[in-house]
C-alpha cells in the first residue's frame, strides 16, 4: 500500500457516551487533514483531522449509525451522543482524529481540498493562547464515558 500510508501500532477509539468503540490492528494508515465544504459540516468545525485504514482491519463494540453524504462516501456516528467518528467509502474508513484514544500517534501526512481552507486558520498560530482556569476544571462533572 502506498499513497502516503505509513505502519501504524494498533489503536482505538469511540464517541463520548462509550455506546460505540471501535478497535483497529497494527498496519499501514494514513494520517490527513481534509479542508472540504463537506468535511467541515460533518465535524461542525474548520476541519477534519483523519486516520485511513482498510475497513477489514476495524473491529466494533456497538453498532455506530452511518449517512450517506455523497455518492461515494458514508458519515458514521454515534446514534446516542452524535460523535461524529468517521468517513466511509467501498474499503476504507477514515477515522477522526478526536474520536481515537487520547495518546495515539496522529502525524497528517498532507492537507487535503486546501480550495476549501477557510481563512482564518493560519492566524491562529499568533492568536495568544492560555489554559483553563484550575478553578473552573474543578467544577466540570463529564458525563463523558472513560476512554480505552
């Protein structure tokens, strides 16, 4: 396999309530960032941030529900919480990046339909930064099912 695809340890992953988690062995992905219109609306956000693998490499505990977004690819996600966790076409699943176990390697390899890009991207690289405040993470009760 080839395309930008690199040997990746086996990893997993799930949505937020714990209802679908998902299990892939140890092989060849291909870590992206995908730009397009239609990526952007699936994840609500500026991006998609994406780990491909061979379907028959993926192995379920819960069933996730699946739409149909194109003619030639499938949106899966979880039909509890709404997690959205990945991009189907015939033999690959693309996996969201924020969907995998907090720790597993994610290097995108290229960005993809950069036509797409929205434009306000590259400032957030200046844009100053800063963490939670101590005091209000104390307060935060997540309903969150733990990852693994």
């Amino acid at each position: 396999m080839d395309r930008g695809f690199t040997e990746h340890p086996a990893f997993g992953g799930g949505c937020q309530c714990g209802a679908v988690r998902y299990r892939v062995t140890a092989g060849p992905a291909k870590d992206c960032v995908c730009h397009c219109r239609m990526c952007q609306r699936a994840t609500g956000n500026a991006f998609a941030p994406l780990v491909e693998v061979q379907a028959d490499r993926v192995s379920w505990e819960g069933a996730p529900a699946e739409w149909a977004s194109s003619n030639v690819a499938w949106r899966g996600f979880c039909p509890t919480c709404g997690t959205p966790l990945y991009f189907r076409s015939d033999d690959t699943i693309e996996f969201m990046a924020g969907s995998l176990v907090q720790g597993t390697p994610f290097n995108p390899a290229y960005n993809a339909s950069v036509e797409s890009r929205v434009g306000w991207l590259d400032a957030l690289t200046h844009a100053p930064s800063r963490t939670t405040d101590p005091a209000i993470l104390a307060e935060v009760r997540t309903l969150q099912a733990p990852e693994g």
